[in-house]
C-alpha cells in the first residue's frame, strides 16, 4: 500500500468522531459521507439541521445517515459558556460574549471536541487558518512540554510515493531560533508517527554549513544547535541548500561530514515565506500531494484545510486527525 492508502487502513482501524464545522460546504459534505460509508471516521456535522440538509440536497450528498449537532439547541451549551467565561473574565470578555462565540461553529467545534464529544476536529475549507487556530488555542490549548504551536504538510510523491514533511507552512511567521527548534523536533515526531520512518531533519538556508555569512543564516544555525540539544537521539543537521538536504551526491560535496547525507525526510524552513511558497509549487509545478495543514502542539487534534481543498484533501486530513487522536490517547 501506498501511503494515502495506508493512512485509511490506519484510521478504518478505528473510525473516531470528528467534528467539521463547515458543515453546508459542498466539499465538506462530500468528505464526510465518504467517511462514512467507507468507515473511516464517524463525522459531525456542526451547525443547523435544515441549512445542512438544504445545502446537502443542494449538492446531491445523501446526509440522512450523518450526525448533526446544533450548537444553539445543545443543552450543554450554556456550561460550556459559563466555562469560557470563567476562564477569559480577566480580559474582559462577558457571558454573552462568550455564549455568542460558541454559537459560531468553529468554536463550539472546539469546545465539543474539549469535553471529549468528539476526538478531533477538521476545519479550513471556509475559516481561515488563524481563525481555525484561534478557535483551538481558546478551548484546547497548547500540549503540555510545548511551547507554541506549528504545522507540518506531509508532501507525497507522485512517483514515488515518498513522504516529505515540510514545516512551517502555515502558522509561524518568522520563528526565533528556540521556536524554528521546536518547530523541526515536533515536526520530526509528526513525520515518524504517521509515516513509521525514522526522520532525517534537515534546518534549510541559502547556505550550507557557512558557505555564506548573514543574520538569516546565523538563525538556522543557532536553531539547529538548539533542536539538536533537543532531541539527541535524532538525525537534524542544518544550515543545509536544499540539494544537499535531499540529493545524496551534492551532500557528499557540500556537507561530507553531515549526518543527514542527502537524505533528509523531514525539511524545516527558515521563514512561513519561504515554507507556504515551496509546499505550494511542489504541490502546483511537481503534482505532489500536500495534506495539511496539520496543527501540532494542540492538547487535541484540531486539523487546518486550505481554503483551496478539494474533497480527496479533506478526507486525507481526517484520517490523519484520527490517526493522531489516536496518538494522544
């Protein structure tokens, strides 16, 4: 099996409940009734039963047998109120400020997936990534050892079928050295548990190991110190070009002494410019596909789309949600 394939196998293992709160998006409905009749996942669908079934019918997706929840006729929605509230009084948010939020179904998405009623959540095809995330942070929070939170993109080849895992694509803008650290150790556990593979992380730059002087290099460098202070046990080298992260001969002329030796399967880059623009044109220009956004450093799995998705993407991320649902039990 491939790895597309493989990550259904893993999550038909176990089908978790899922919340999706972009629930009358034609997309979104087509994912969720896939993953249902191919028992991949057990779908919730966040928002308003009659707008559900009209966008479903809409679009041709039979709904009957999918789970709707409704936040403003949920019973428990006023503790879960009451709860926020207590937890953000001290920044001035009220009651009904509070009540108002969760009846926005991202955020009740999240708080429905706190209080265990669902395991993960997949959201992005509507809802922007900070707001998907900032959904996550207020009601899940950040995981305990972690001290921000990222993403990764796992890149497959279309030849291959080789998992690339690239980081940060969408969440950290321009990391301190600690924080591109961190990115690469938590983007190296992202790549092993979903592929098996041991990871090989390479820190990237427009330098390999001092070829050029610049503050941008000094960052990659000082970051790969740190993650491997980290995370010893792991294979990270850094500052690395990226031919010799991936191409075993150009290594052996660039970086002979490295540990990573063209082998890298974990790539960590040094800017969120740098990283949404390269994971958009292997996706475009190379026909790889790019599953993710996938957050990690959430207390749950709360799982990002790009707005541009199709449905094939979603259902991909949902397995990969309930797979690391899976992960965190």
């Amino acid at each position: 099996m491939n790895f597309l394939e493989t990550l259904q196998a893993r999550a038909r293992q176990r089908p978790r409940r899922l919340a999706f709160p972009e629930a009358t998006e034609p997309r979104v409905l087509r994912a969720a009734a896939y993953l249902s009749e191919q028992q991949l996942a057990h779908p919730v669908l966040i928002g308003e039963a009659d707008k559900i079934a009209a966008a479903a019918q809409q679009s041709g997706v039979s709904w009957q047998n999918l789970e709707i929840v409704a936040p403003r006729q949920y019973p428990e929605i006023h503790v879960w109120a009451a709860q926020h509230h207590a937890e953000f009084q001290h920044k001035g948010l009220t009651f009904e400020q509070a009540l108002a939020k969760l009846h926005e179904p991202v955020y009740f998405a999240a708080a429905y997936v706190k209080a265990g009623k669902a395991e993960g959540s997949v959201a992005g095809s509507v809802y922007s990534t900070s707001e998907v995330l900032r959904a996550a942070l207020q009601f899940l929070g950040i995981a305990p050892g972690i001290s921000l939170v990222s993403s990764t993109f796992a890149m497959v080849s279309p030849q291959s079928g080789k998992v690339l895992t690239f980081a940060d694509c969408a969440v950290v803008p321009d990391p301190s050295p600690q924080q591109l650290a961190e990115i690469a150790v938590t983007a190296a556990t992202t790549h092993q548990k979903l592929t098996g593979e041991a990871p090989a992380v390479a820190l990237l730059s427009f330098s390999t190991n001092g070829s050029a002087q610049h503050a941008r290099v000094e960052k990659v460098r000082a970051a790969t110190q740190i993650a491997q202070r980290l995370r010893p046990d792991l294979r990270i080298d850094g500052e690395l070009q990226a031919d010799a992260a991936l191409v075993p001969e150009i290594a052996q002329r660039k970086a002979p002494a490295g540990t990573i030796k063209g082998e890298a399967n974990v790539l960590i880059f040094p800017d969120l410019d740098a990283g949404n623009i390269a994971y958009k044109l292997v996706q475009r220009l190379a026909g790889y596909d790019a599953i993710g956004p996938i957050l990690q450093g959430l207390a749950k799995p709360a799982n990002d789309l790009s707005r541009g998705c199709s449905v094939k993407d979603i259902v991909n991320v949902a397995c990969i949600c309930s797979i690391m649902a899976g992960e965190m039990r």
